[in-house]
C-alpha cells in the first residue's frame, strides 16, 4: 500500500477524534505555526495575598499591605490546575529594587493548591516600599506592593 493511503487512513482516524491533519507538518505548534489551546489542567496563579498572620491551610488569615517594622510577613499564593513539577518563586524587593529575600518552593498542584512564604527580620524591617513579585517555572505572574511603617 501507499504512503498516501496510510496517511488518508490516518487523518480519516485523527479527524474521527476531532483533531486536524496535515501532512506538510507534522506539529504545526511545535513549528510555532499553530496554534495552543489552553486546557484545564495548565496550571496558573489564581491569589496572591500578604498578612501578617498565617492559617492552617497556608492562607493569609487577614490581608493587609501595611506592616509594622517587627512583624513576619506572609504571603500565600493560590494556584489552579494541575502540574506533576512546578517551582514557584518569591522575590521580595525593597524601594530600590534592592532584593530583601528569594525563596523557591517546587511543587506538585492537582487542582486548588497554596503555598505559603514569609520573611521576616530580628532587627527589624526598615521603614519604606516593599514588592512581592511570584514567578511560576521562571515567568512573572503578579506582585503585591507594601509598605512597612
């Protein structure tokens, strides 16, 4: 049999399934061609919130972006979807873009999950403007400003 029967057989088989065939290329989006659909199962970042308080369940119990210079501050981020490795990461600035810490945590979501951060300092947080940027398998996808007086 031909290489064109076999291929007819197989779009006739993928069309069947509801997907596309075509025979120019064989993964029109890993070409860059194509294009992506977005499943359920891609994993985002749902909820990022800061507080000074942190429950159970990893949630910030109540939200604020005021803190006093002593406190530990929490930050939980939510995500949705399902992942079998991802890392997310907290990187905490001070005003000038001065990094204060960055944590990692690699994680395994199958649906709602939240991951807990926090910083803190003995000798006392500096007065001023504070950034929490999250980053999910290295892109950036929020921040939260504070101030700590």
């Amino acid at each position: 049999m031909t290489t064109r029967f076999w291929l007819a057989a197989a779009c006739a088989l993928t069309l069947a399934t509801g997907t596309a065939c075509n025979r120019d290329t064989a993964d029109d989006t890993a070409a860059g061609t194509g294009t992506a659909t977005t499943t359920a199962s891609e994993l985002r970042v749902d909820e990022i919130r800061l507080g000074n308080a942190i429950g159970a369940d990893n949630r910030v119990a109540t939200e604020s972006d005021d803190f006093a210079t002593n406190e530990t501050i929490y930050a939980s981020i939510r995500t949705a979807g399902t992942a079998p490795n991802a890392t997310l990461v907290a990187r905490w600035t001070f005003e000038d873009g001065q990094v204060v810490s960055e944590d990692t945590r690699t994680i395994a979501p199958n649906g709602s999950d939240v991951t807990e951060f926090h910083i803190t300092n003995p000798n006392g947080w500096p007065a001023g403007n504070y950034k929490l940027e999250v980053m999910l398998n290295g892109q950036s996808v929020g921040s939260k400003d504070f101030e700590v007086k």
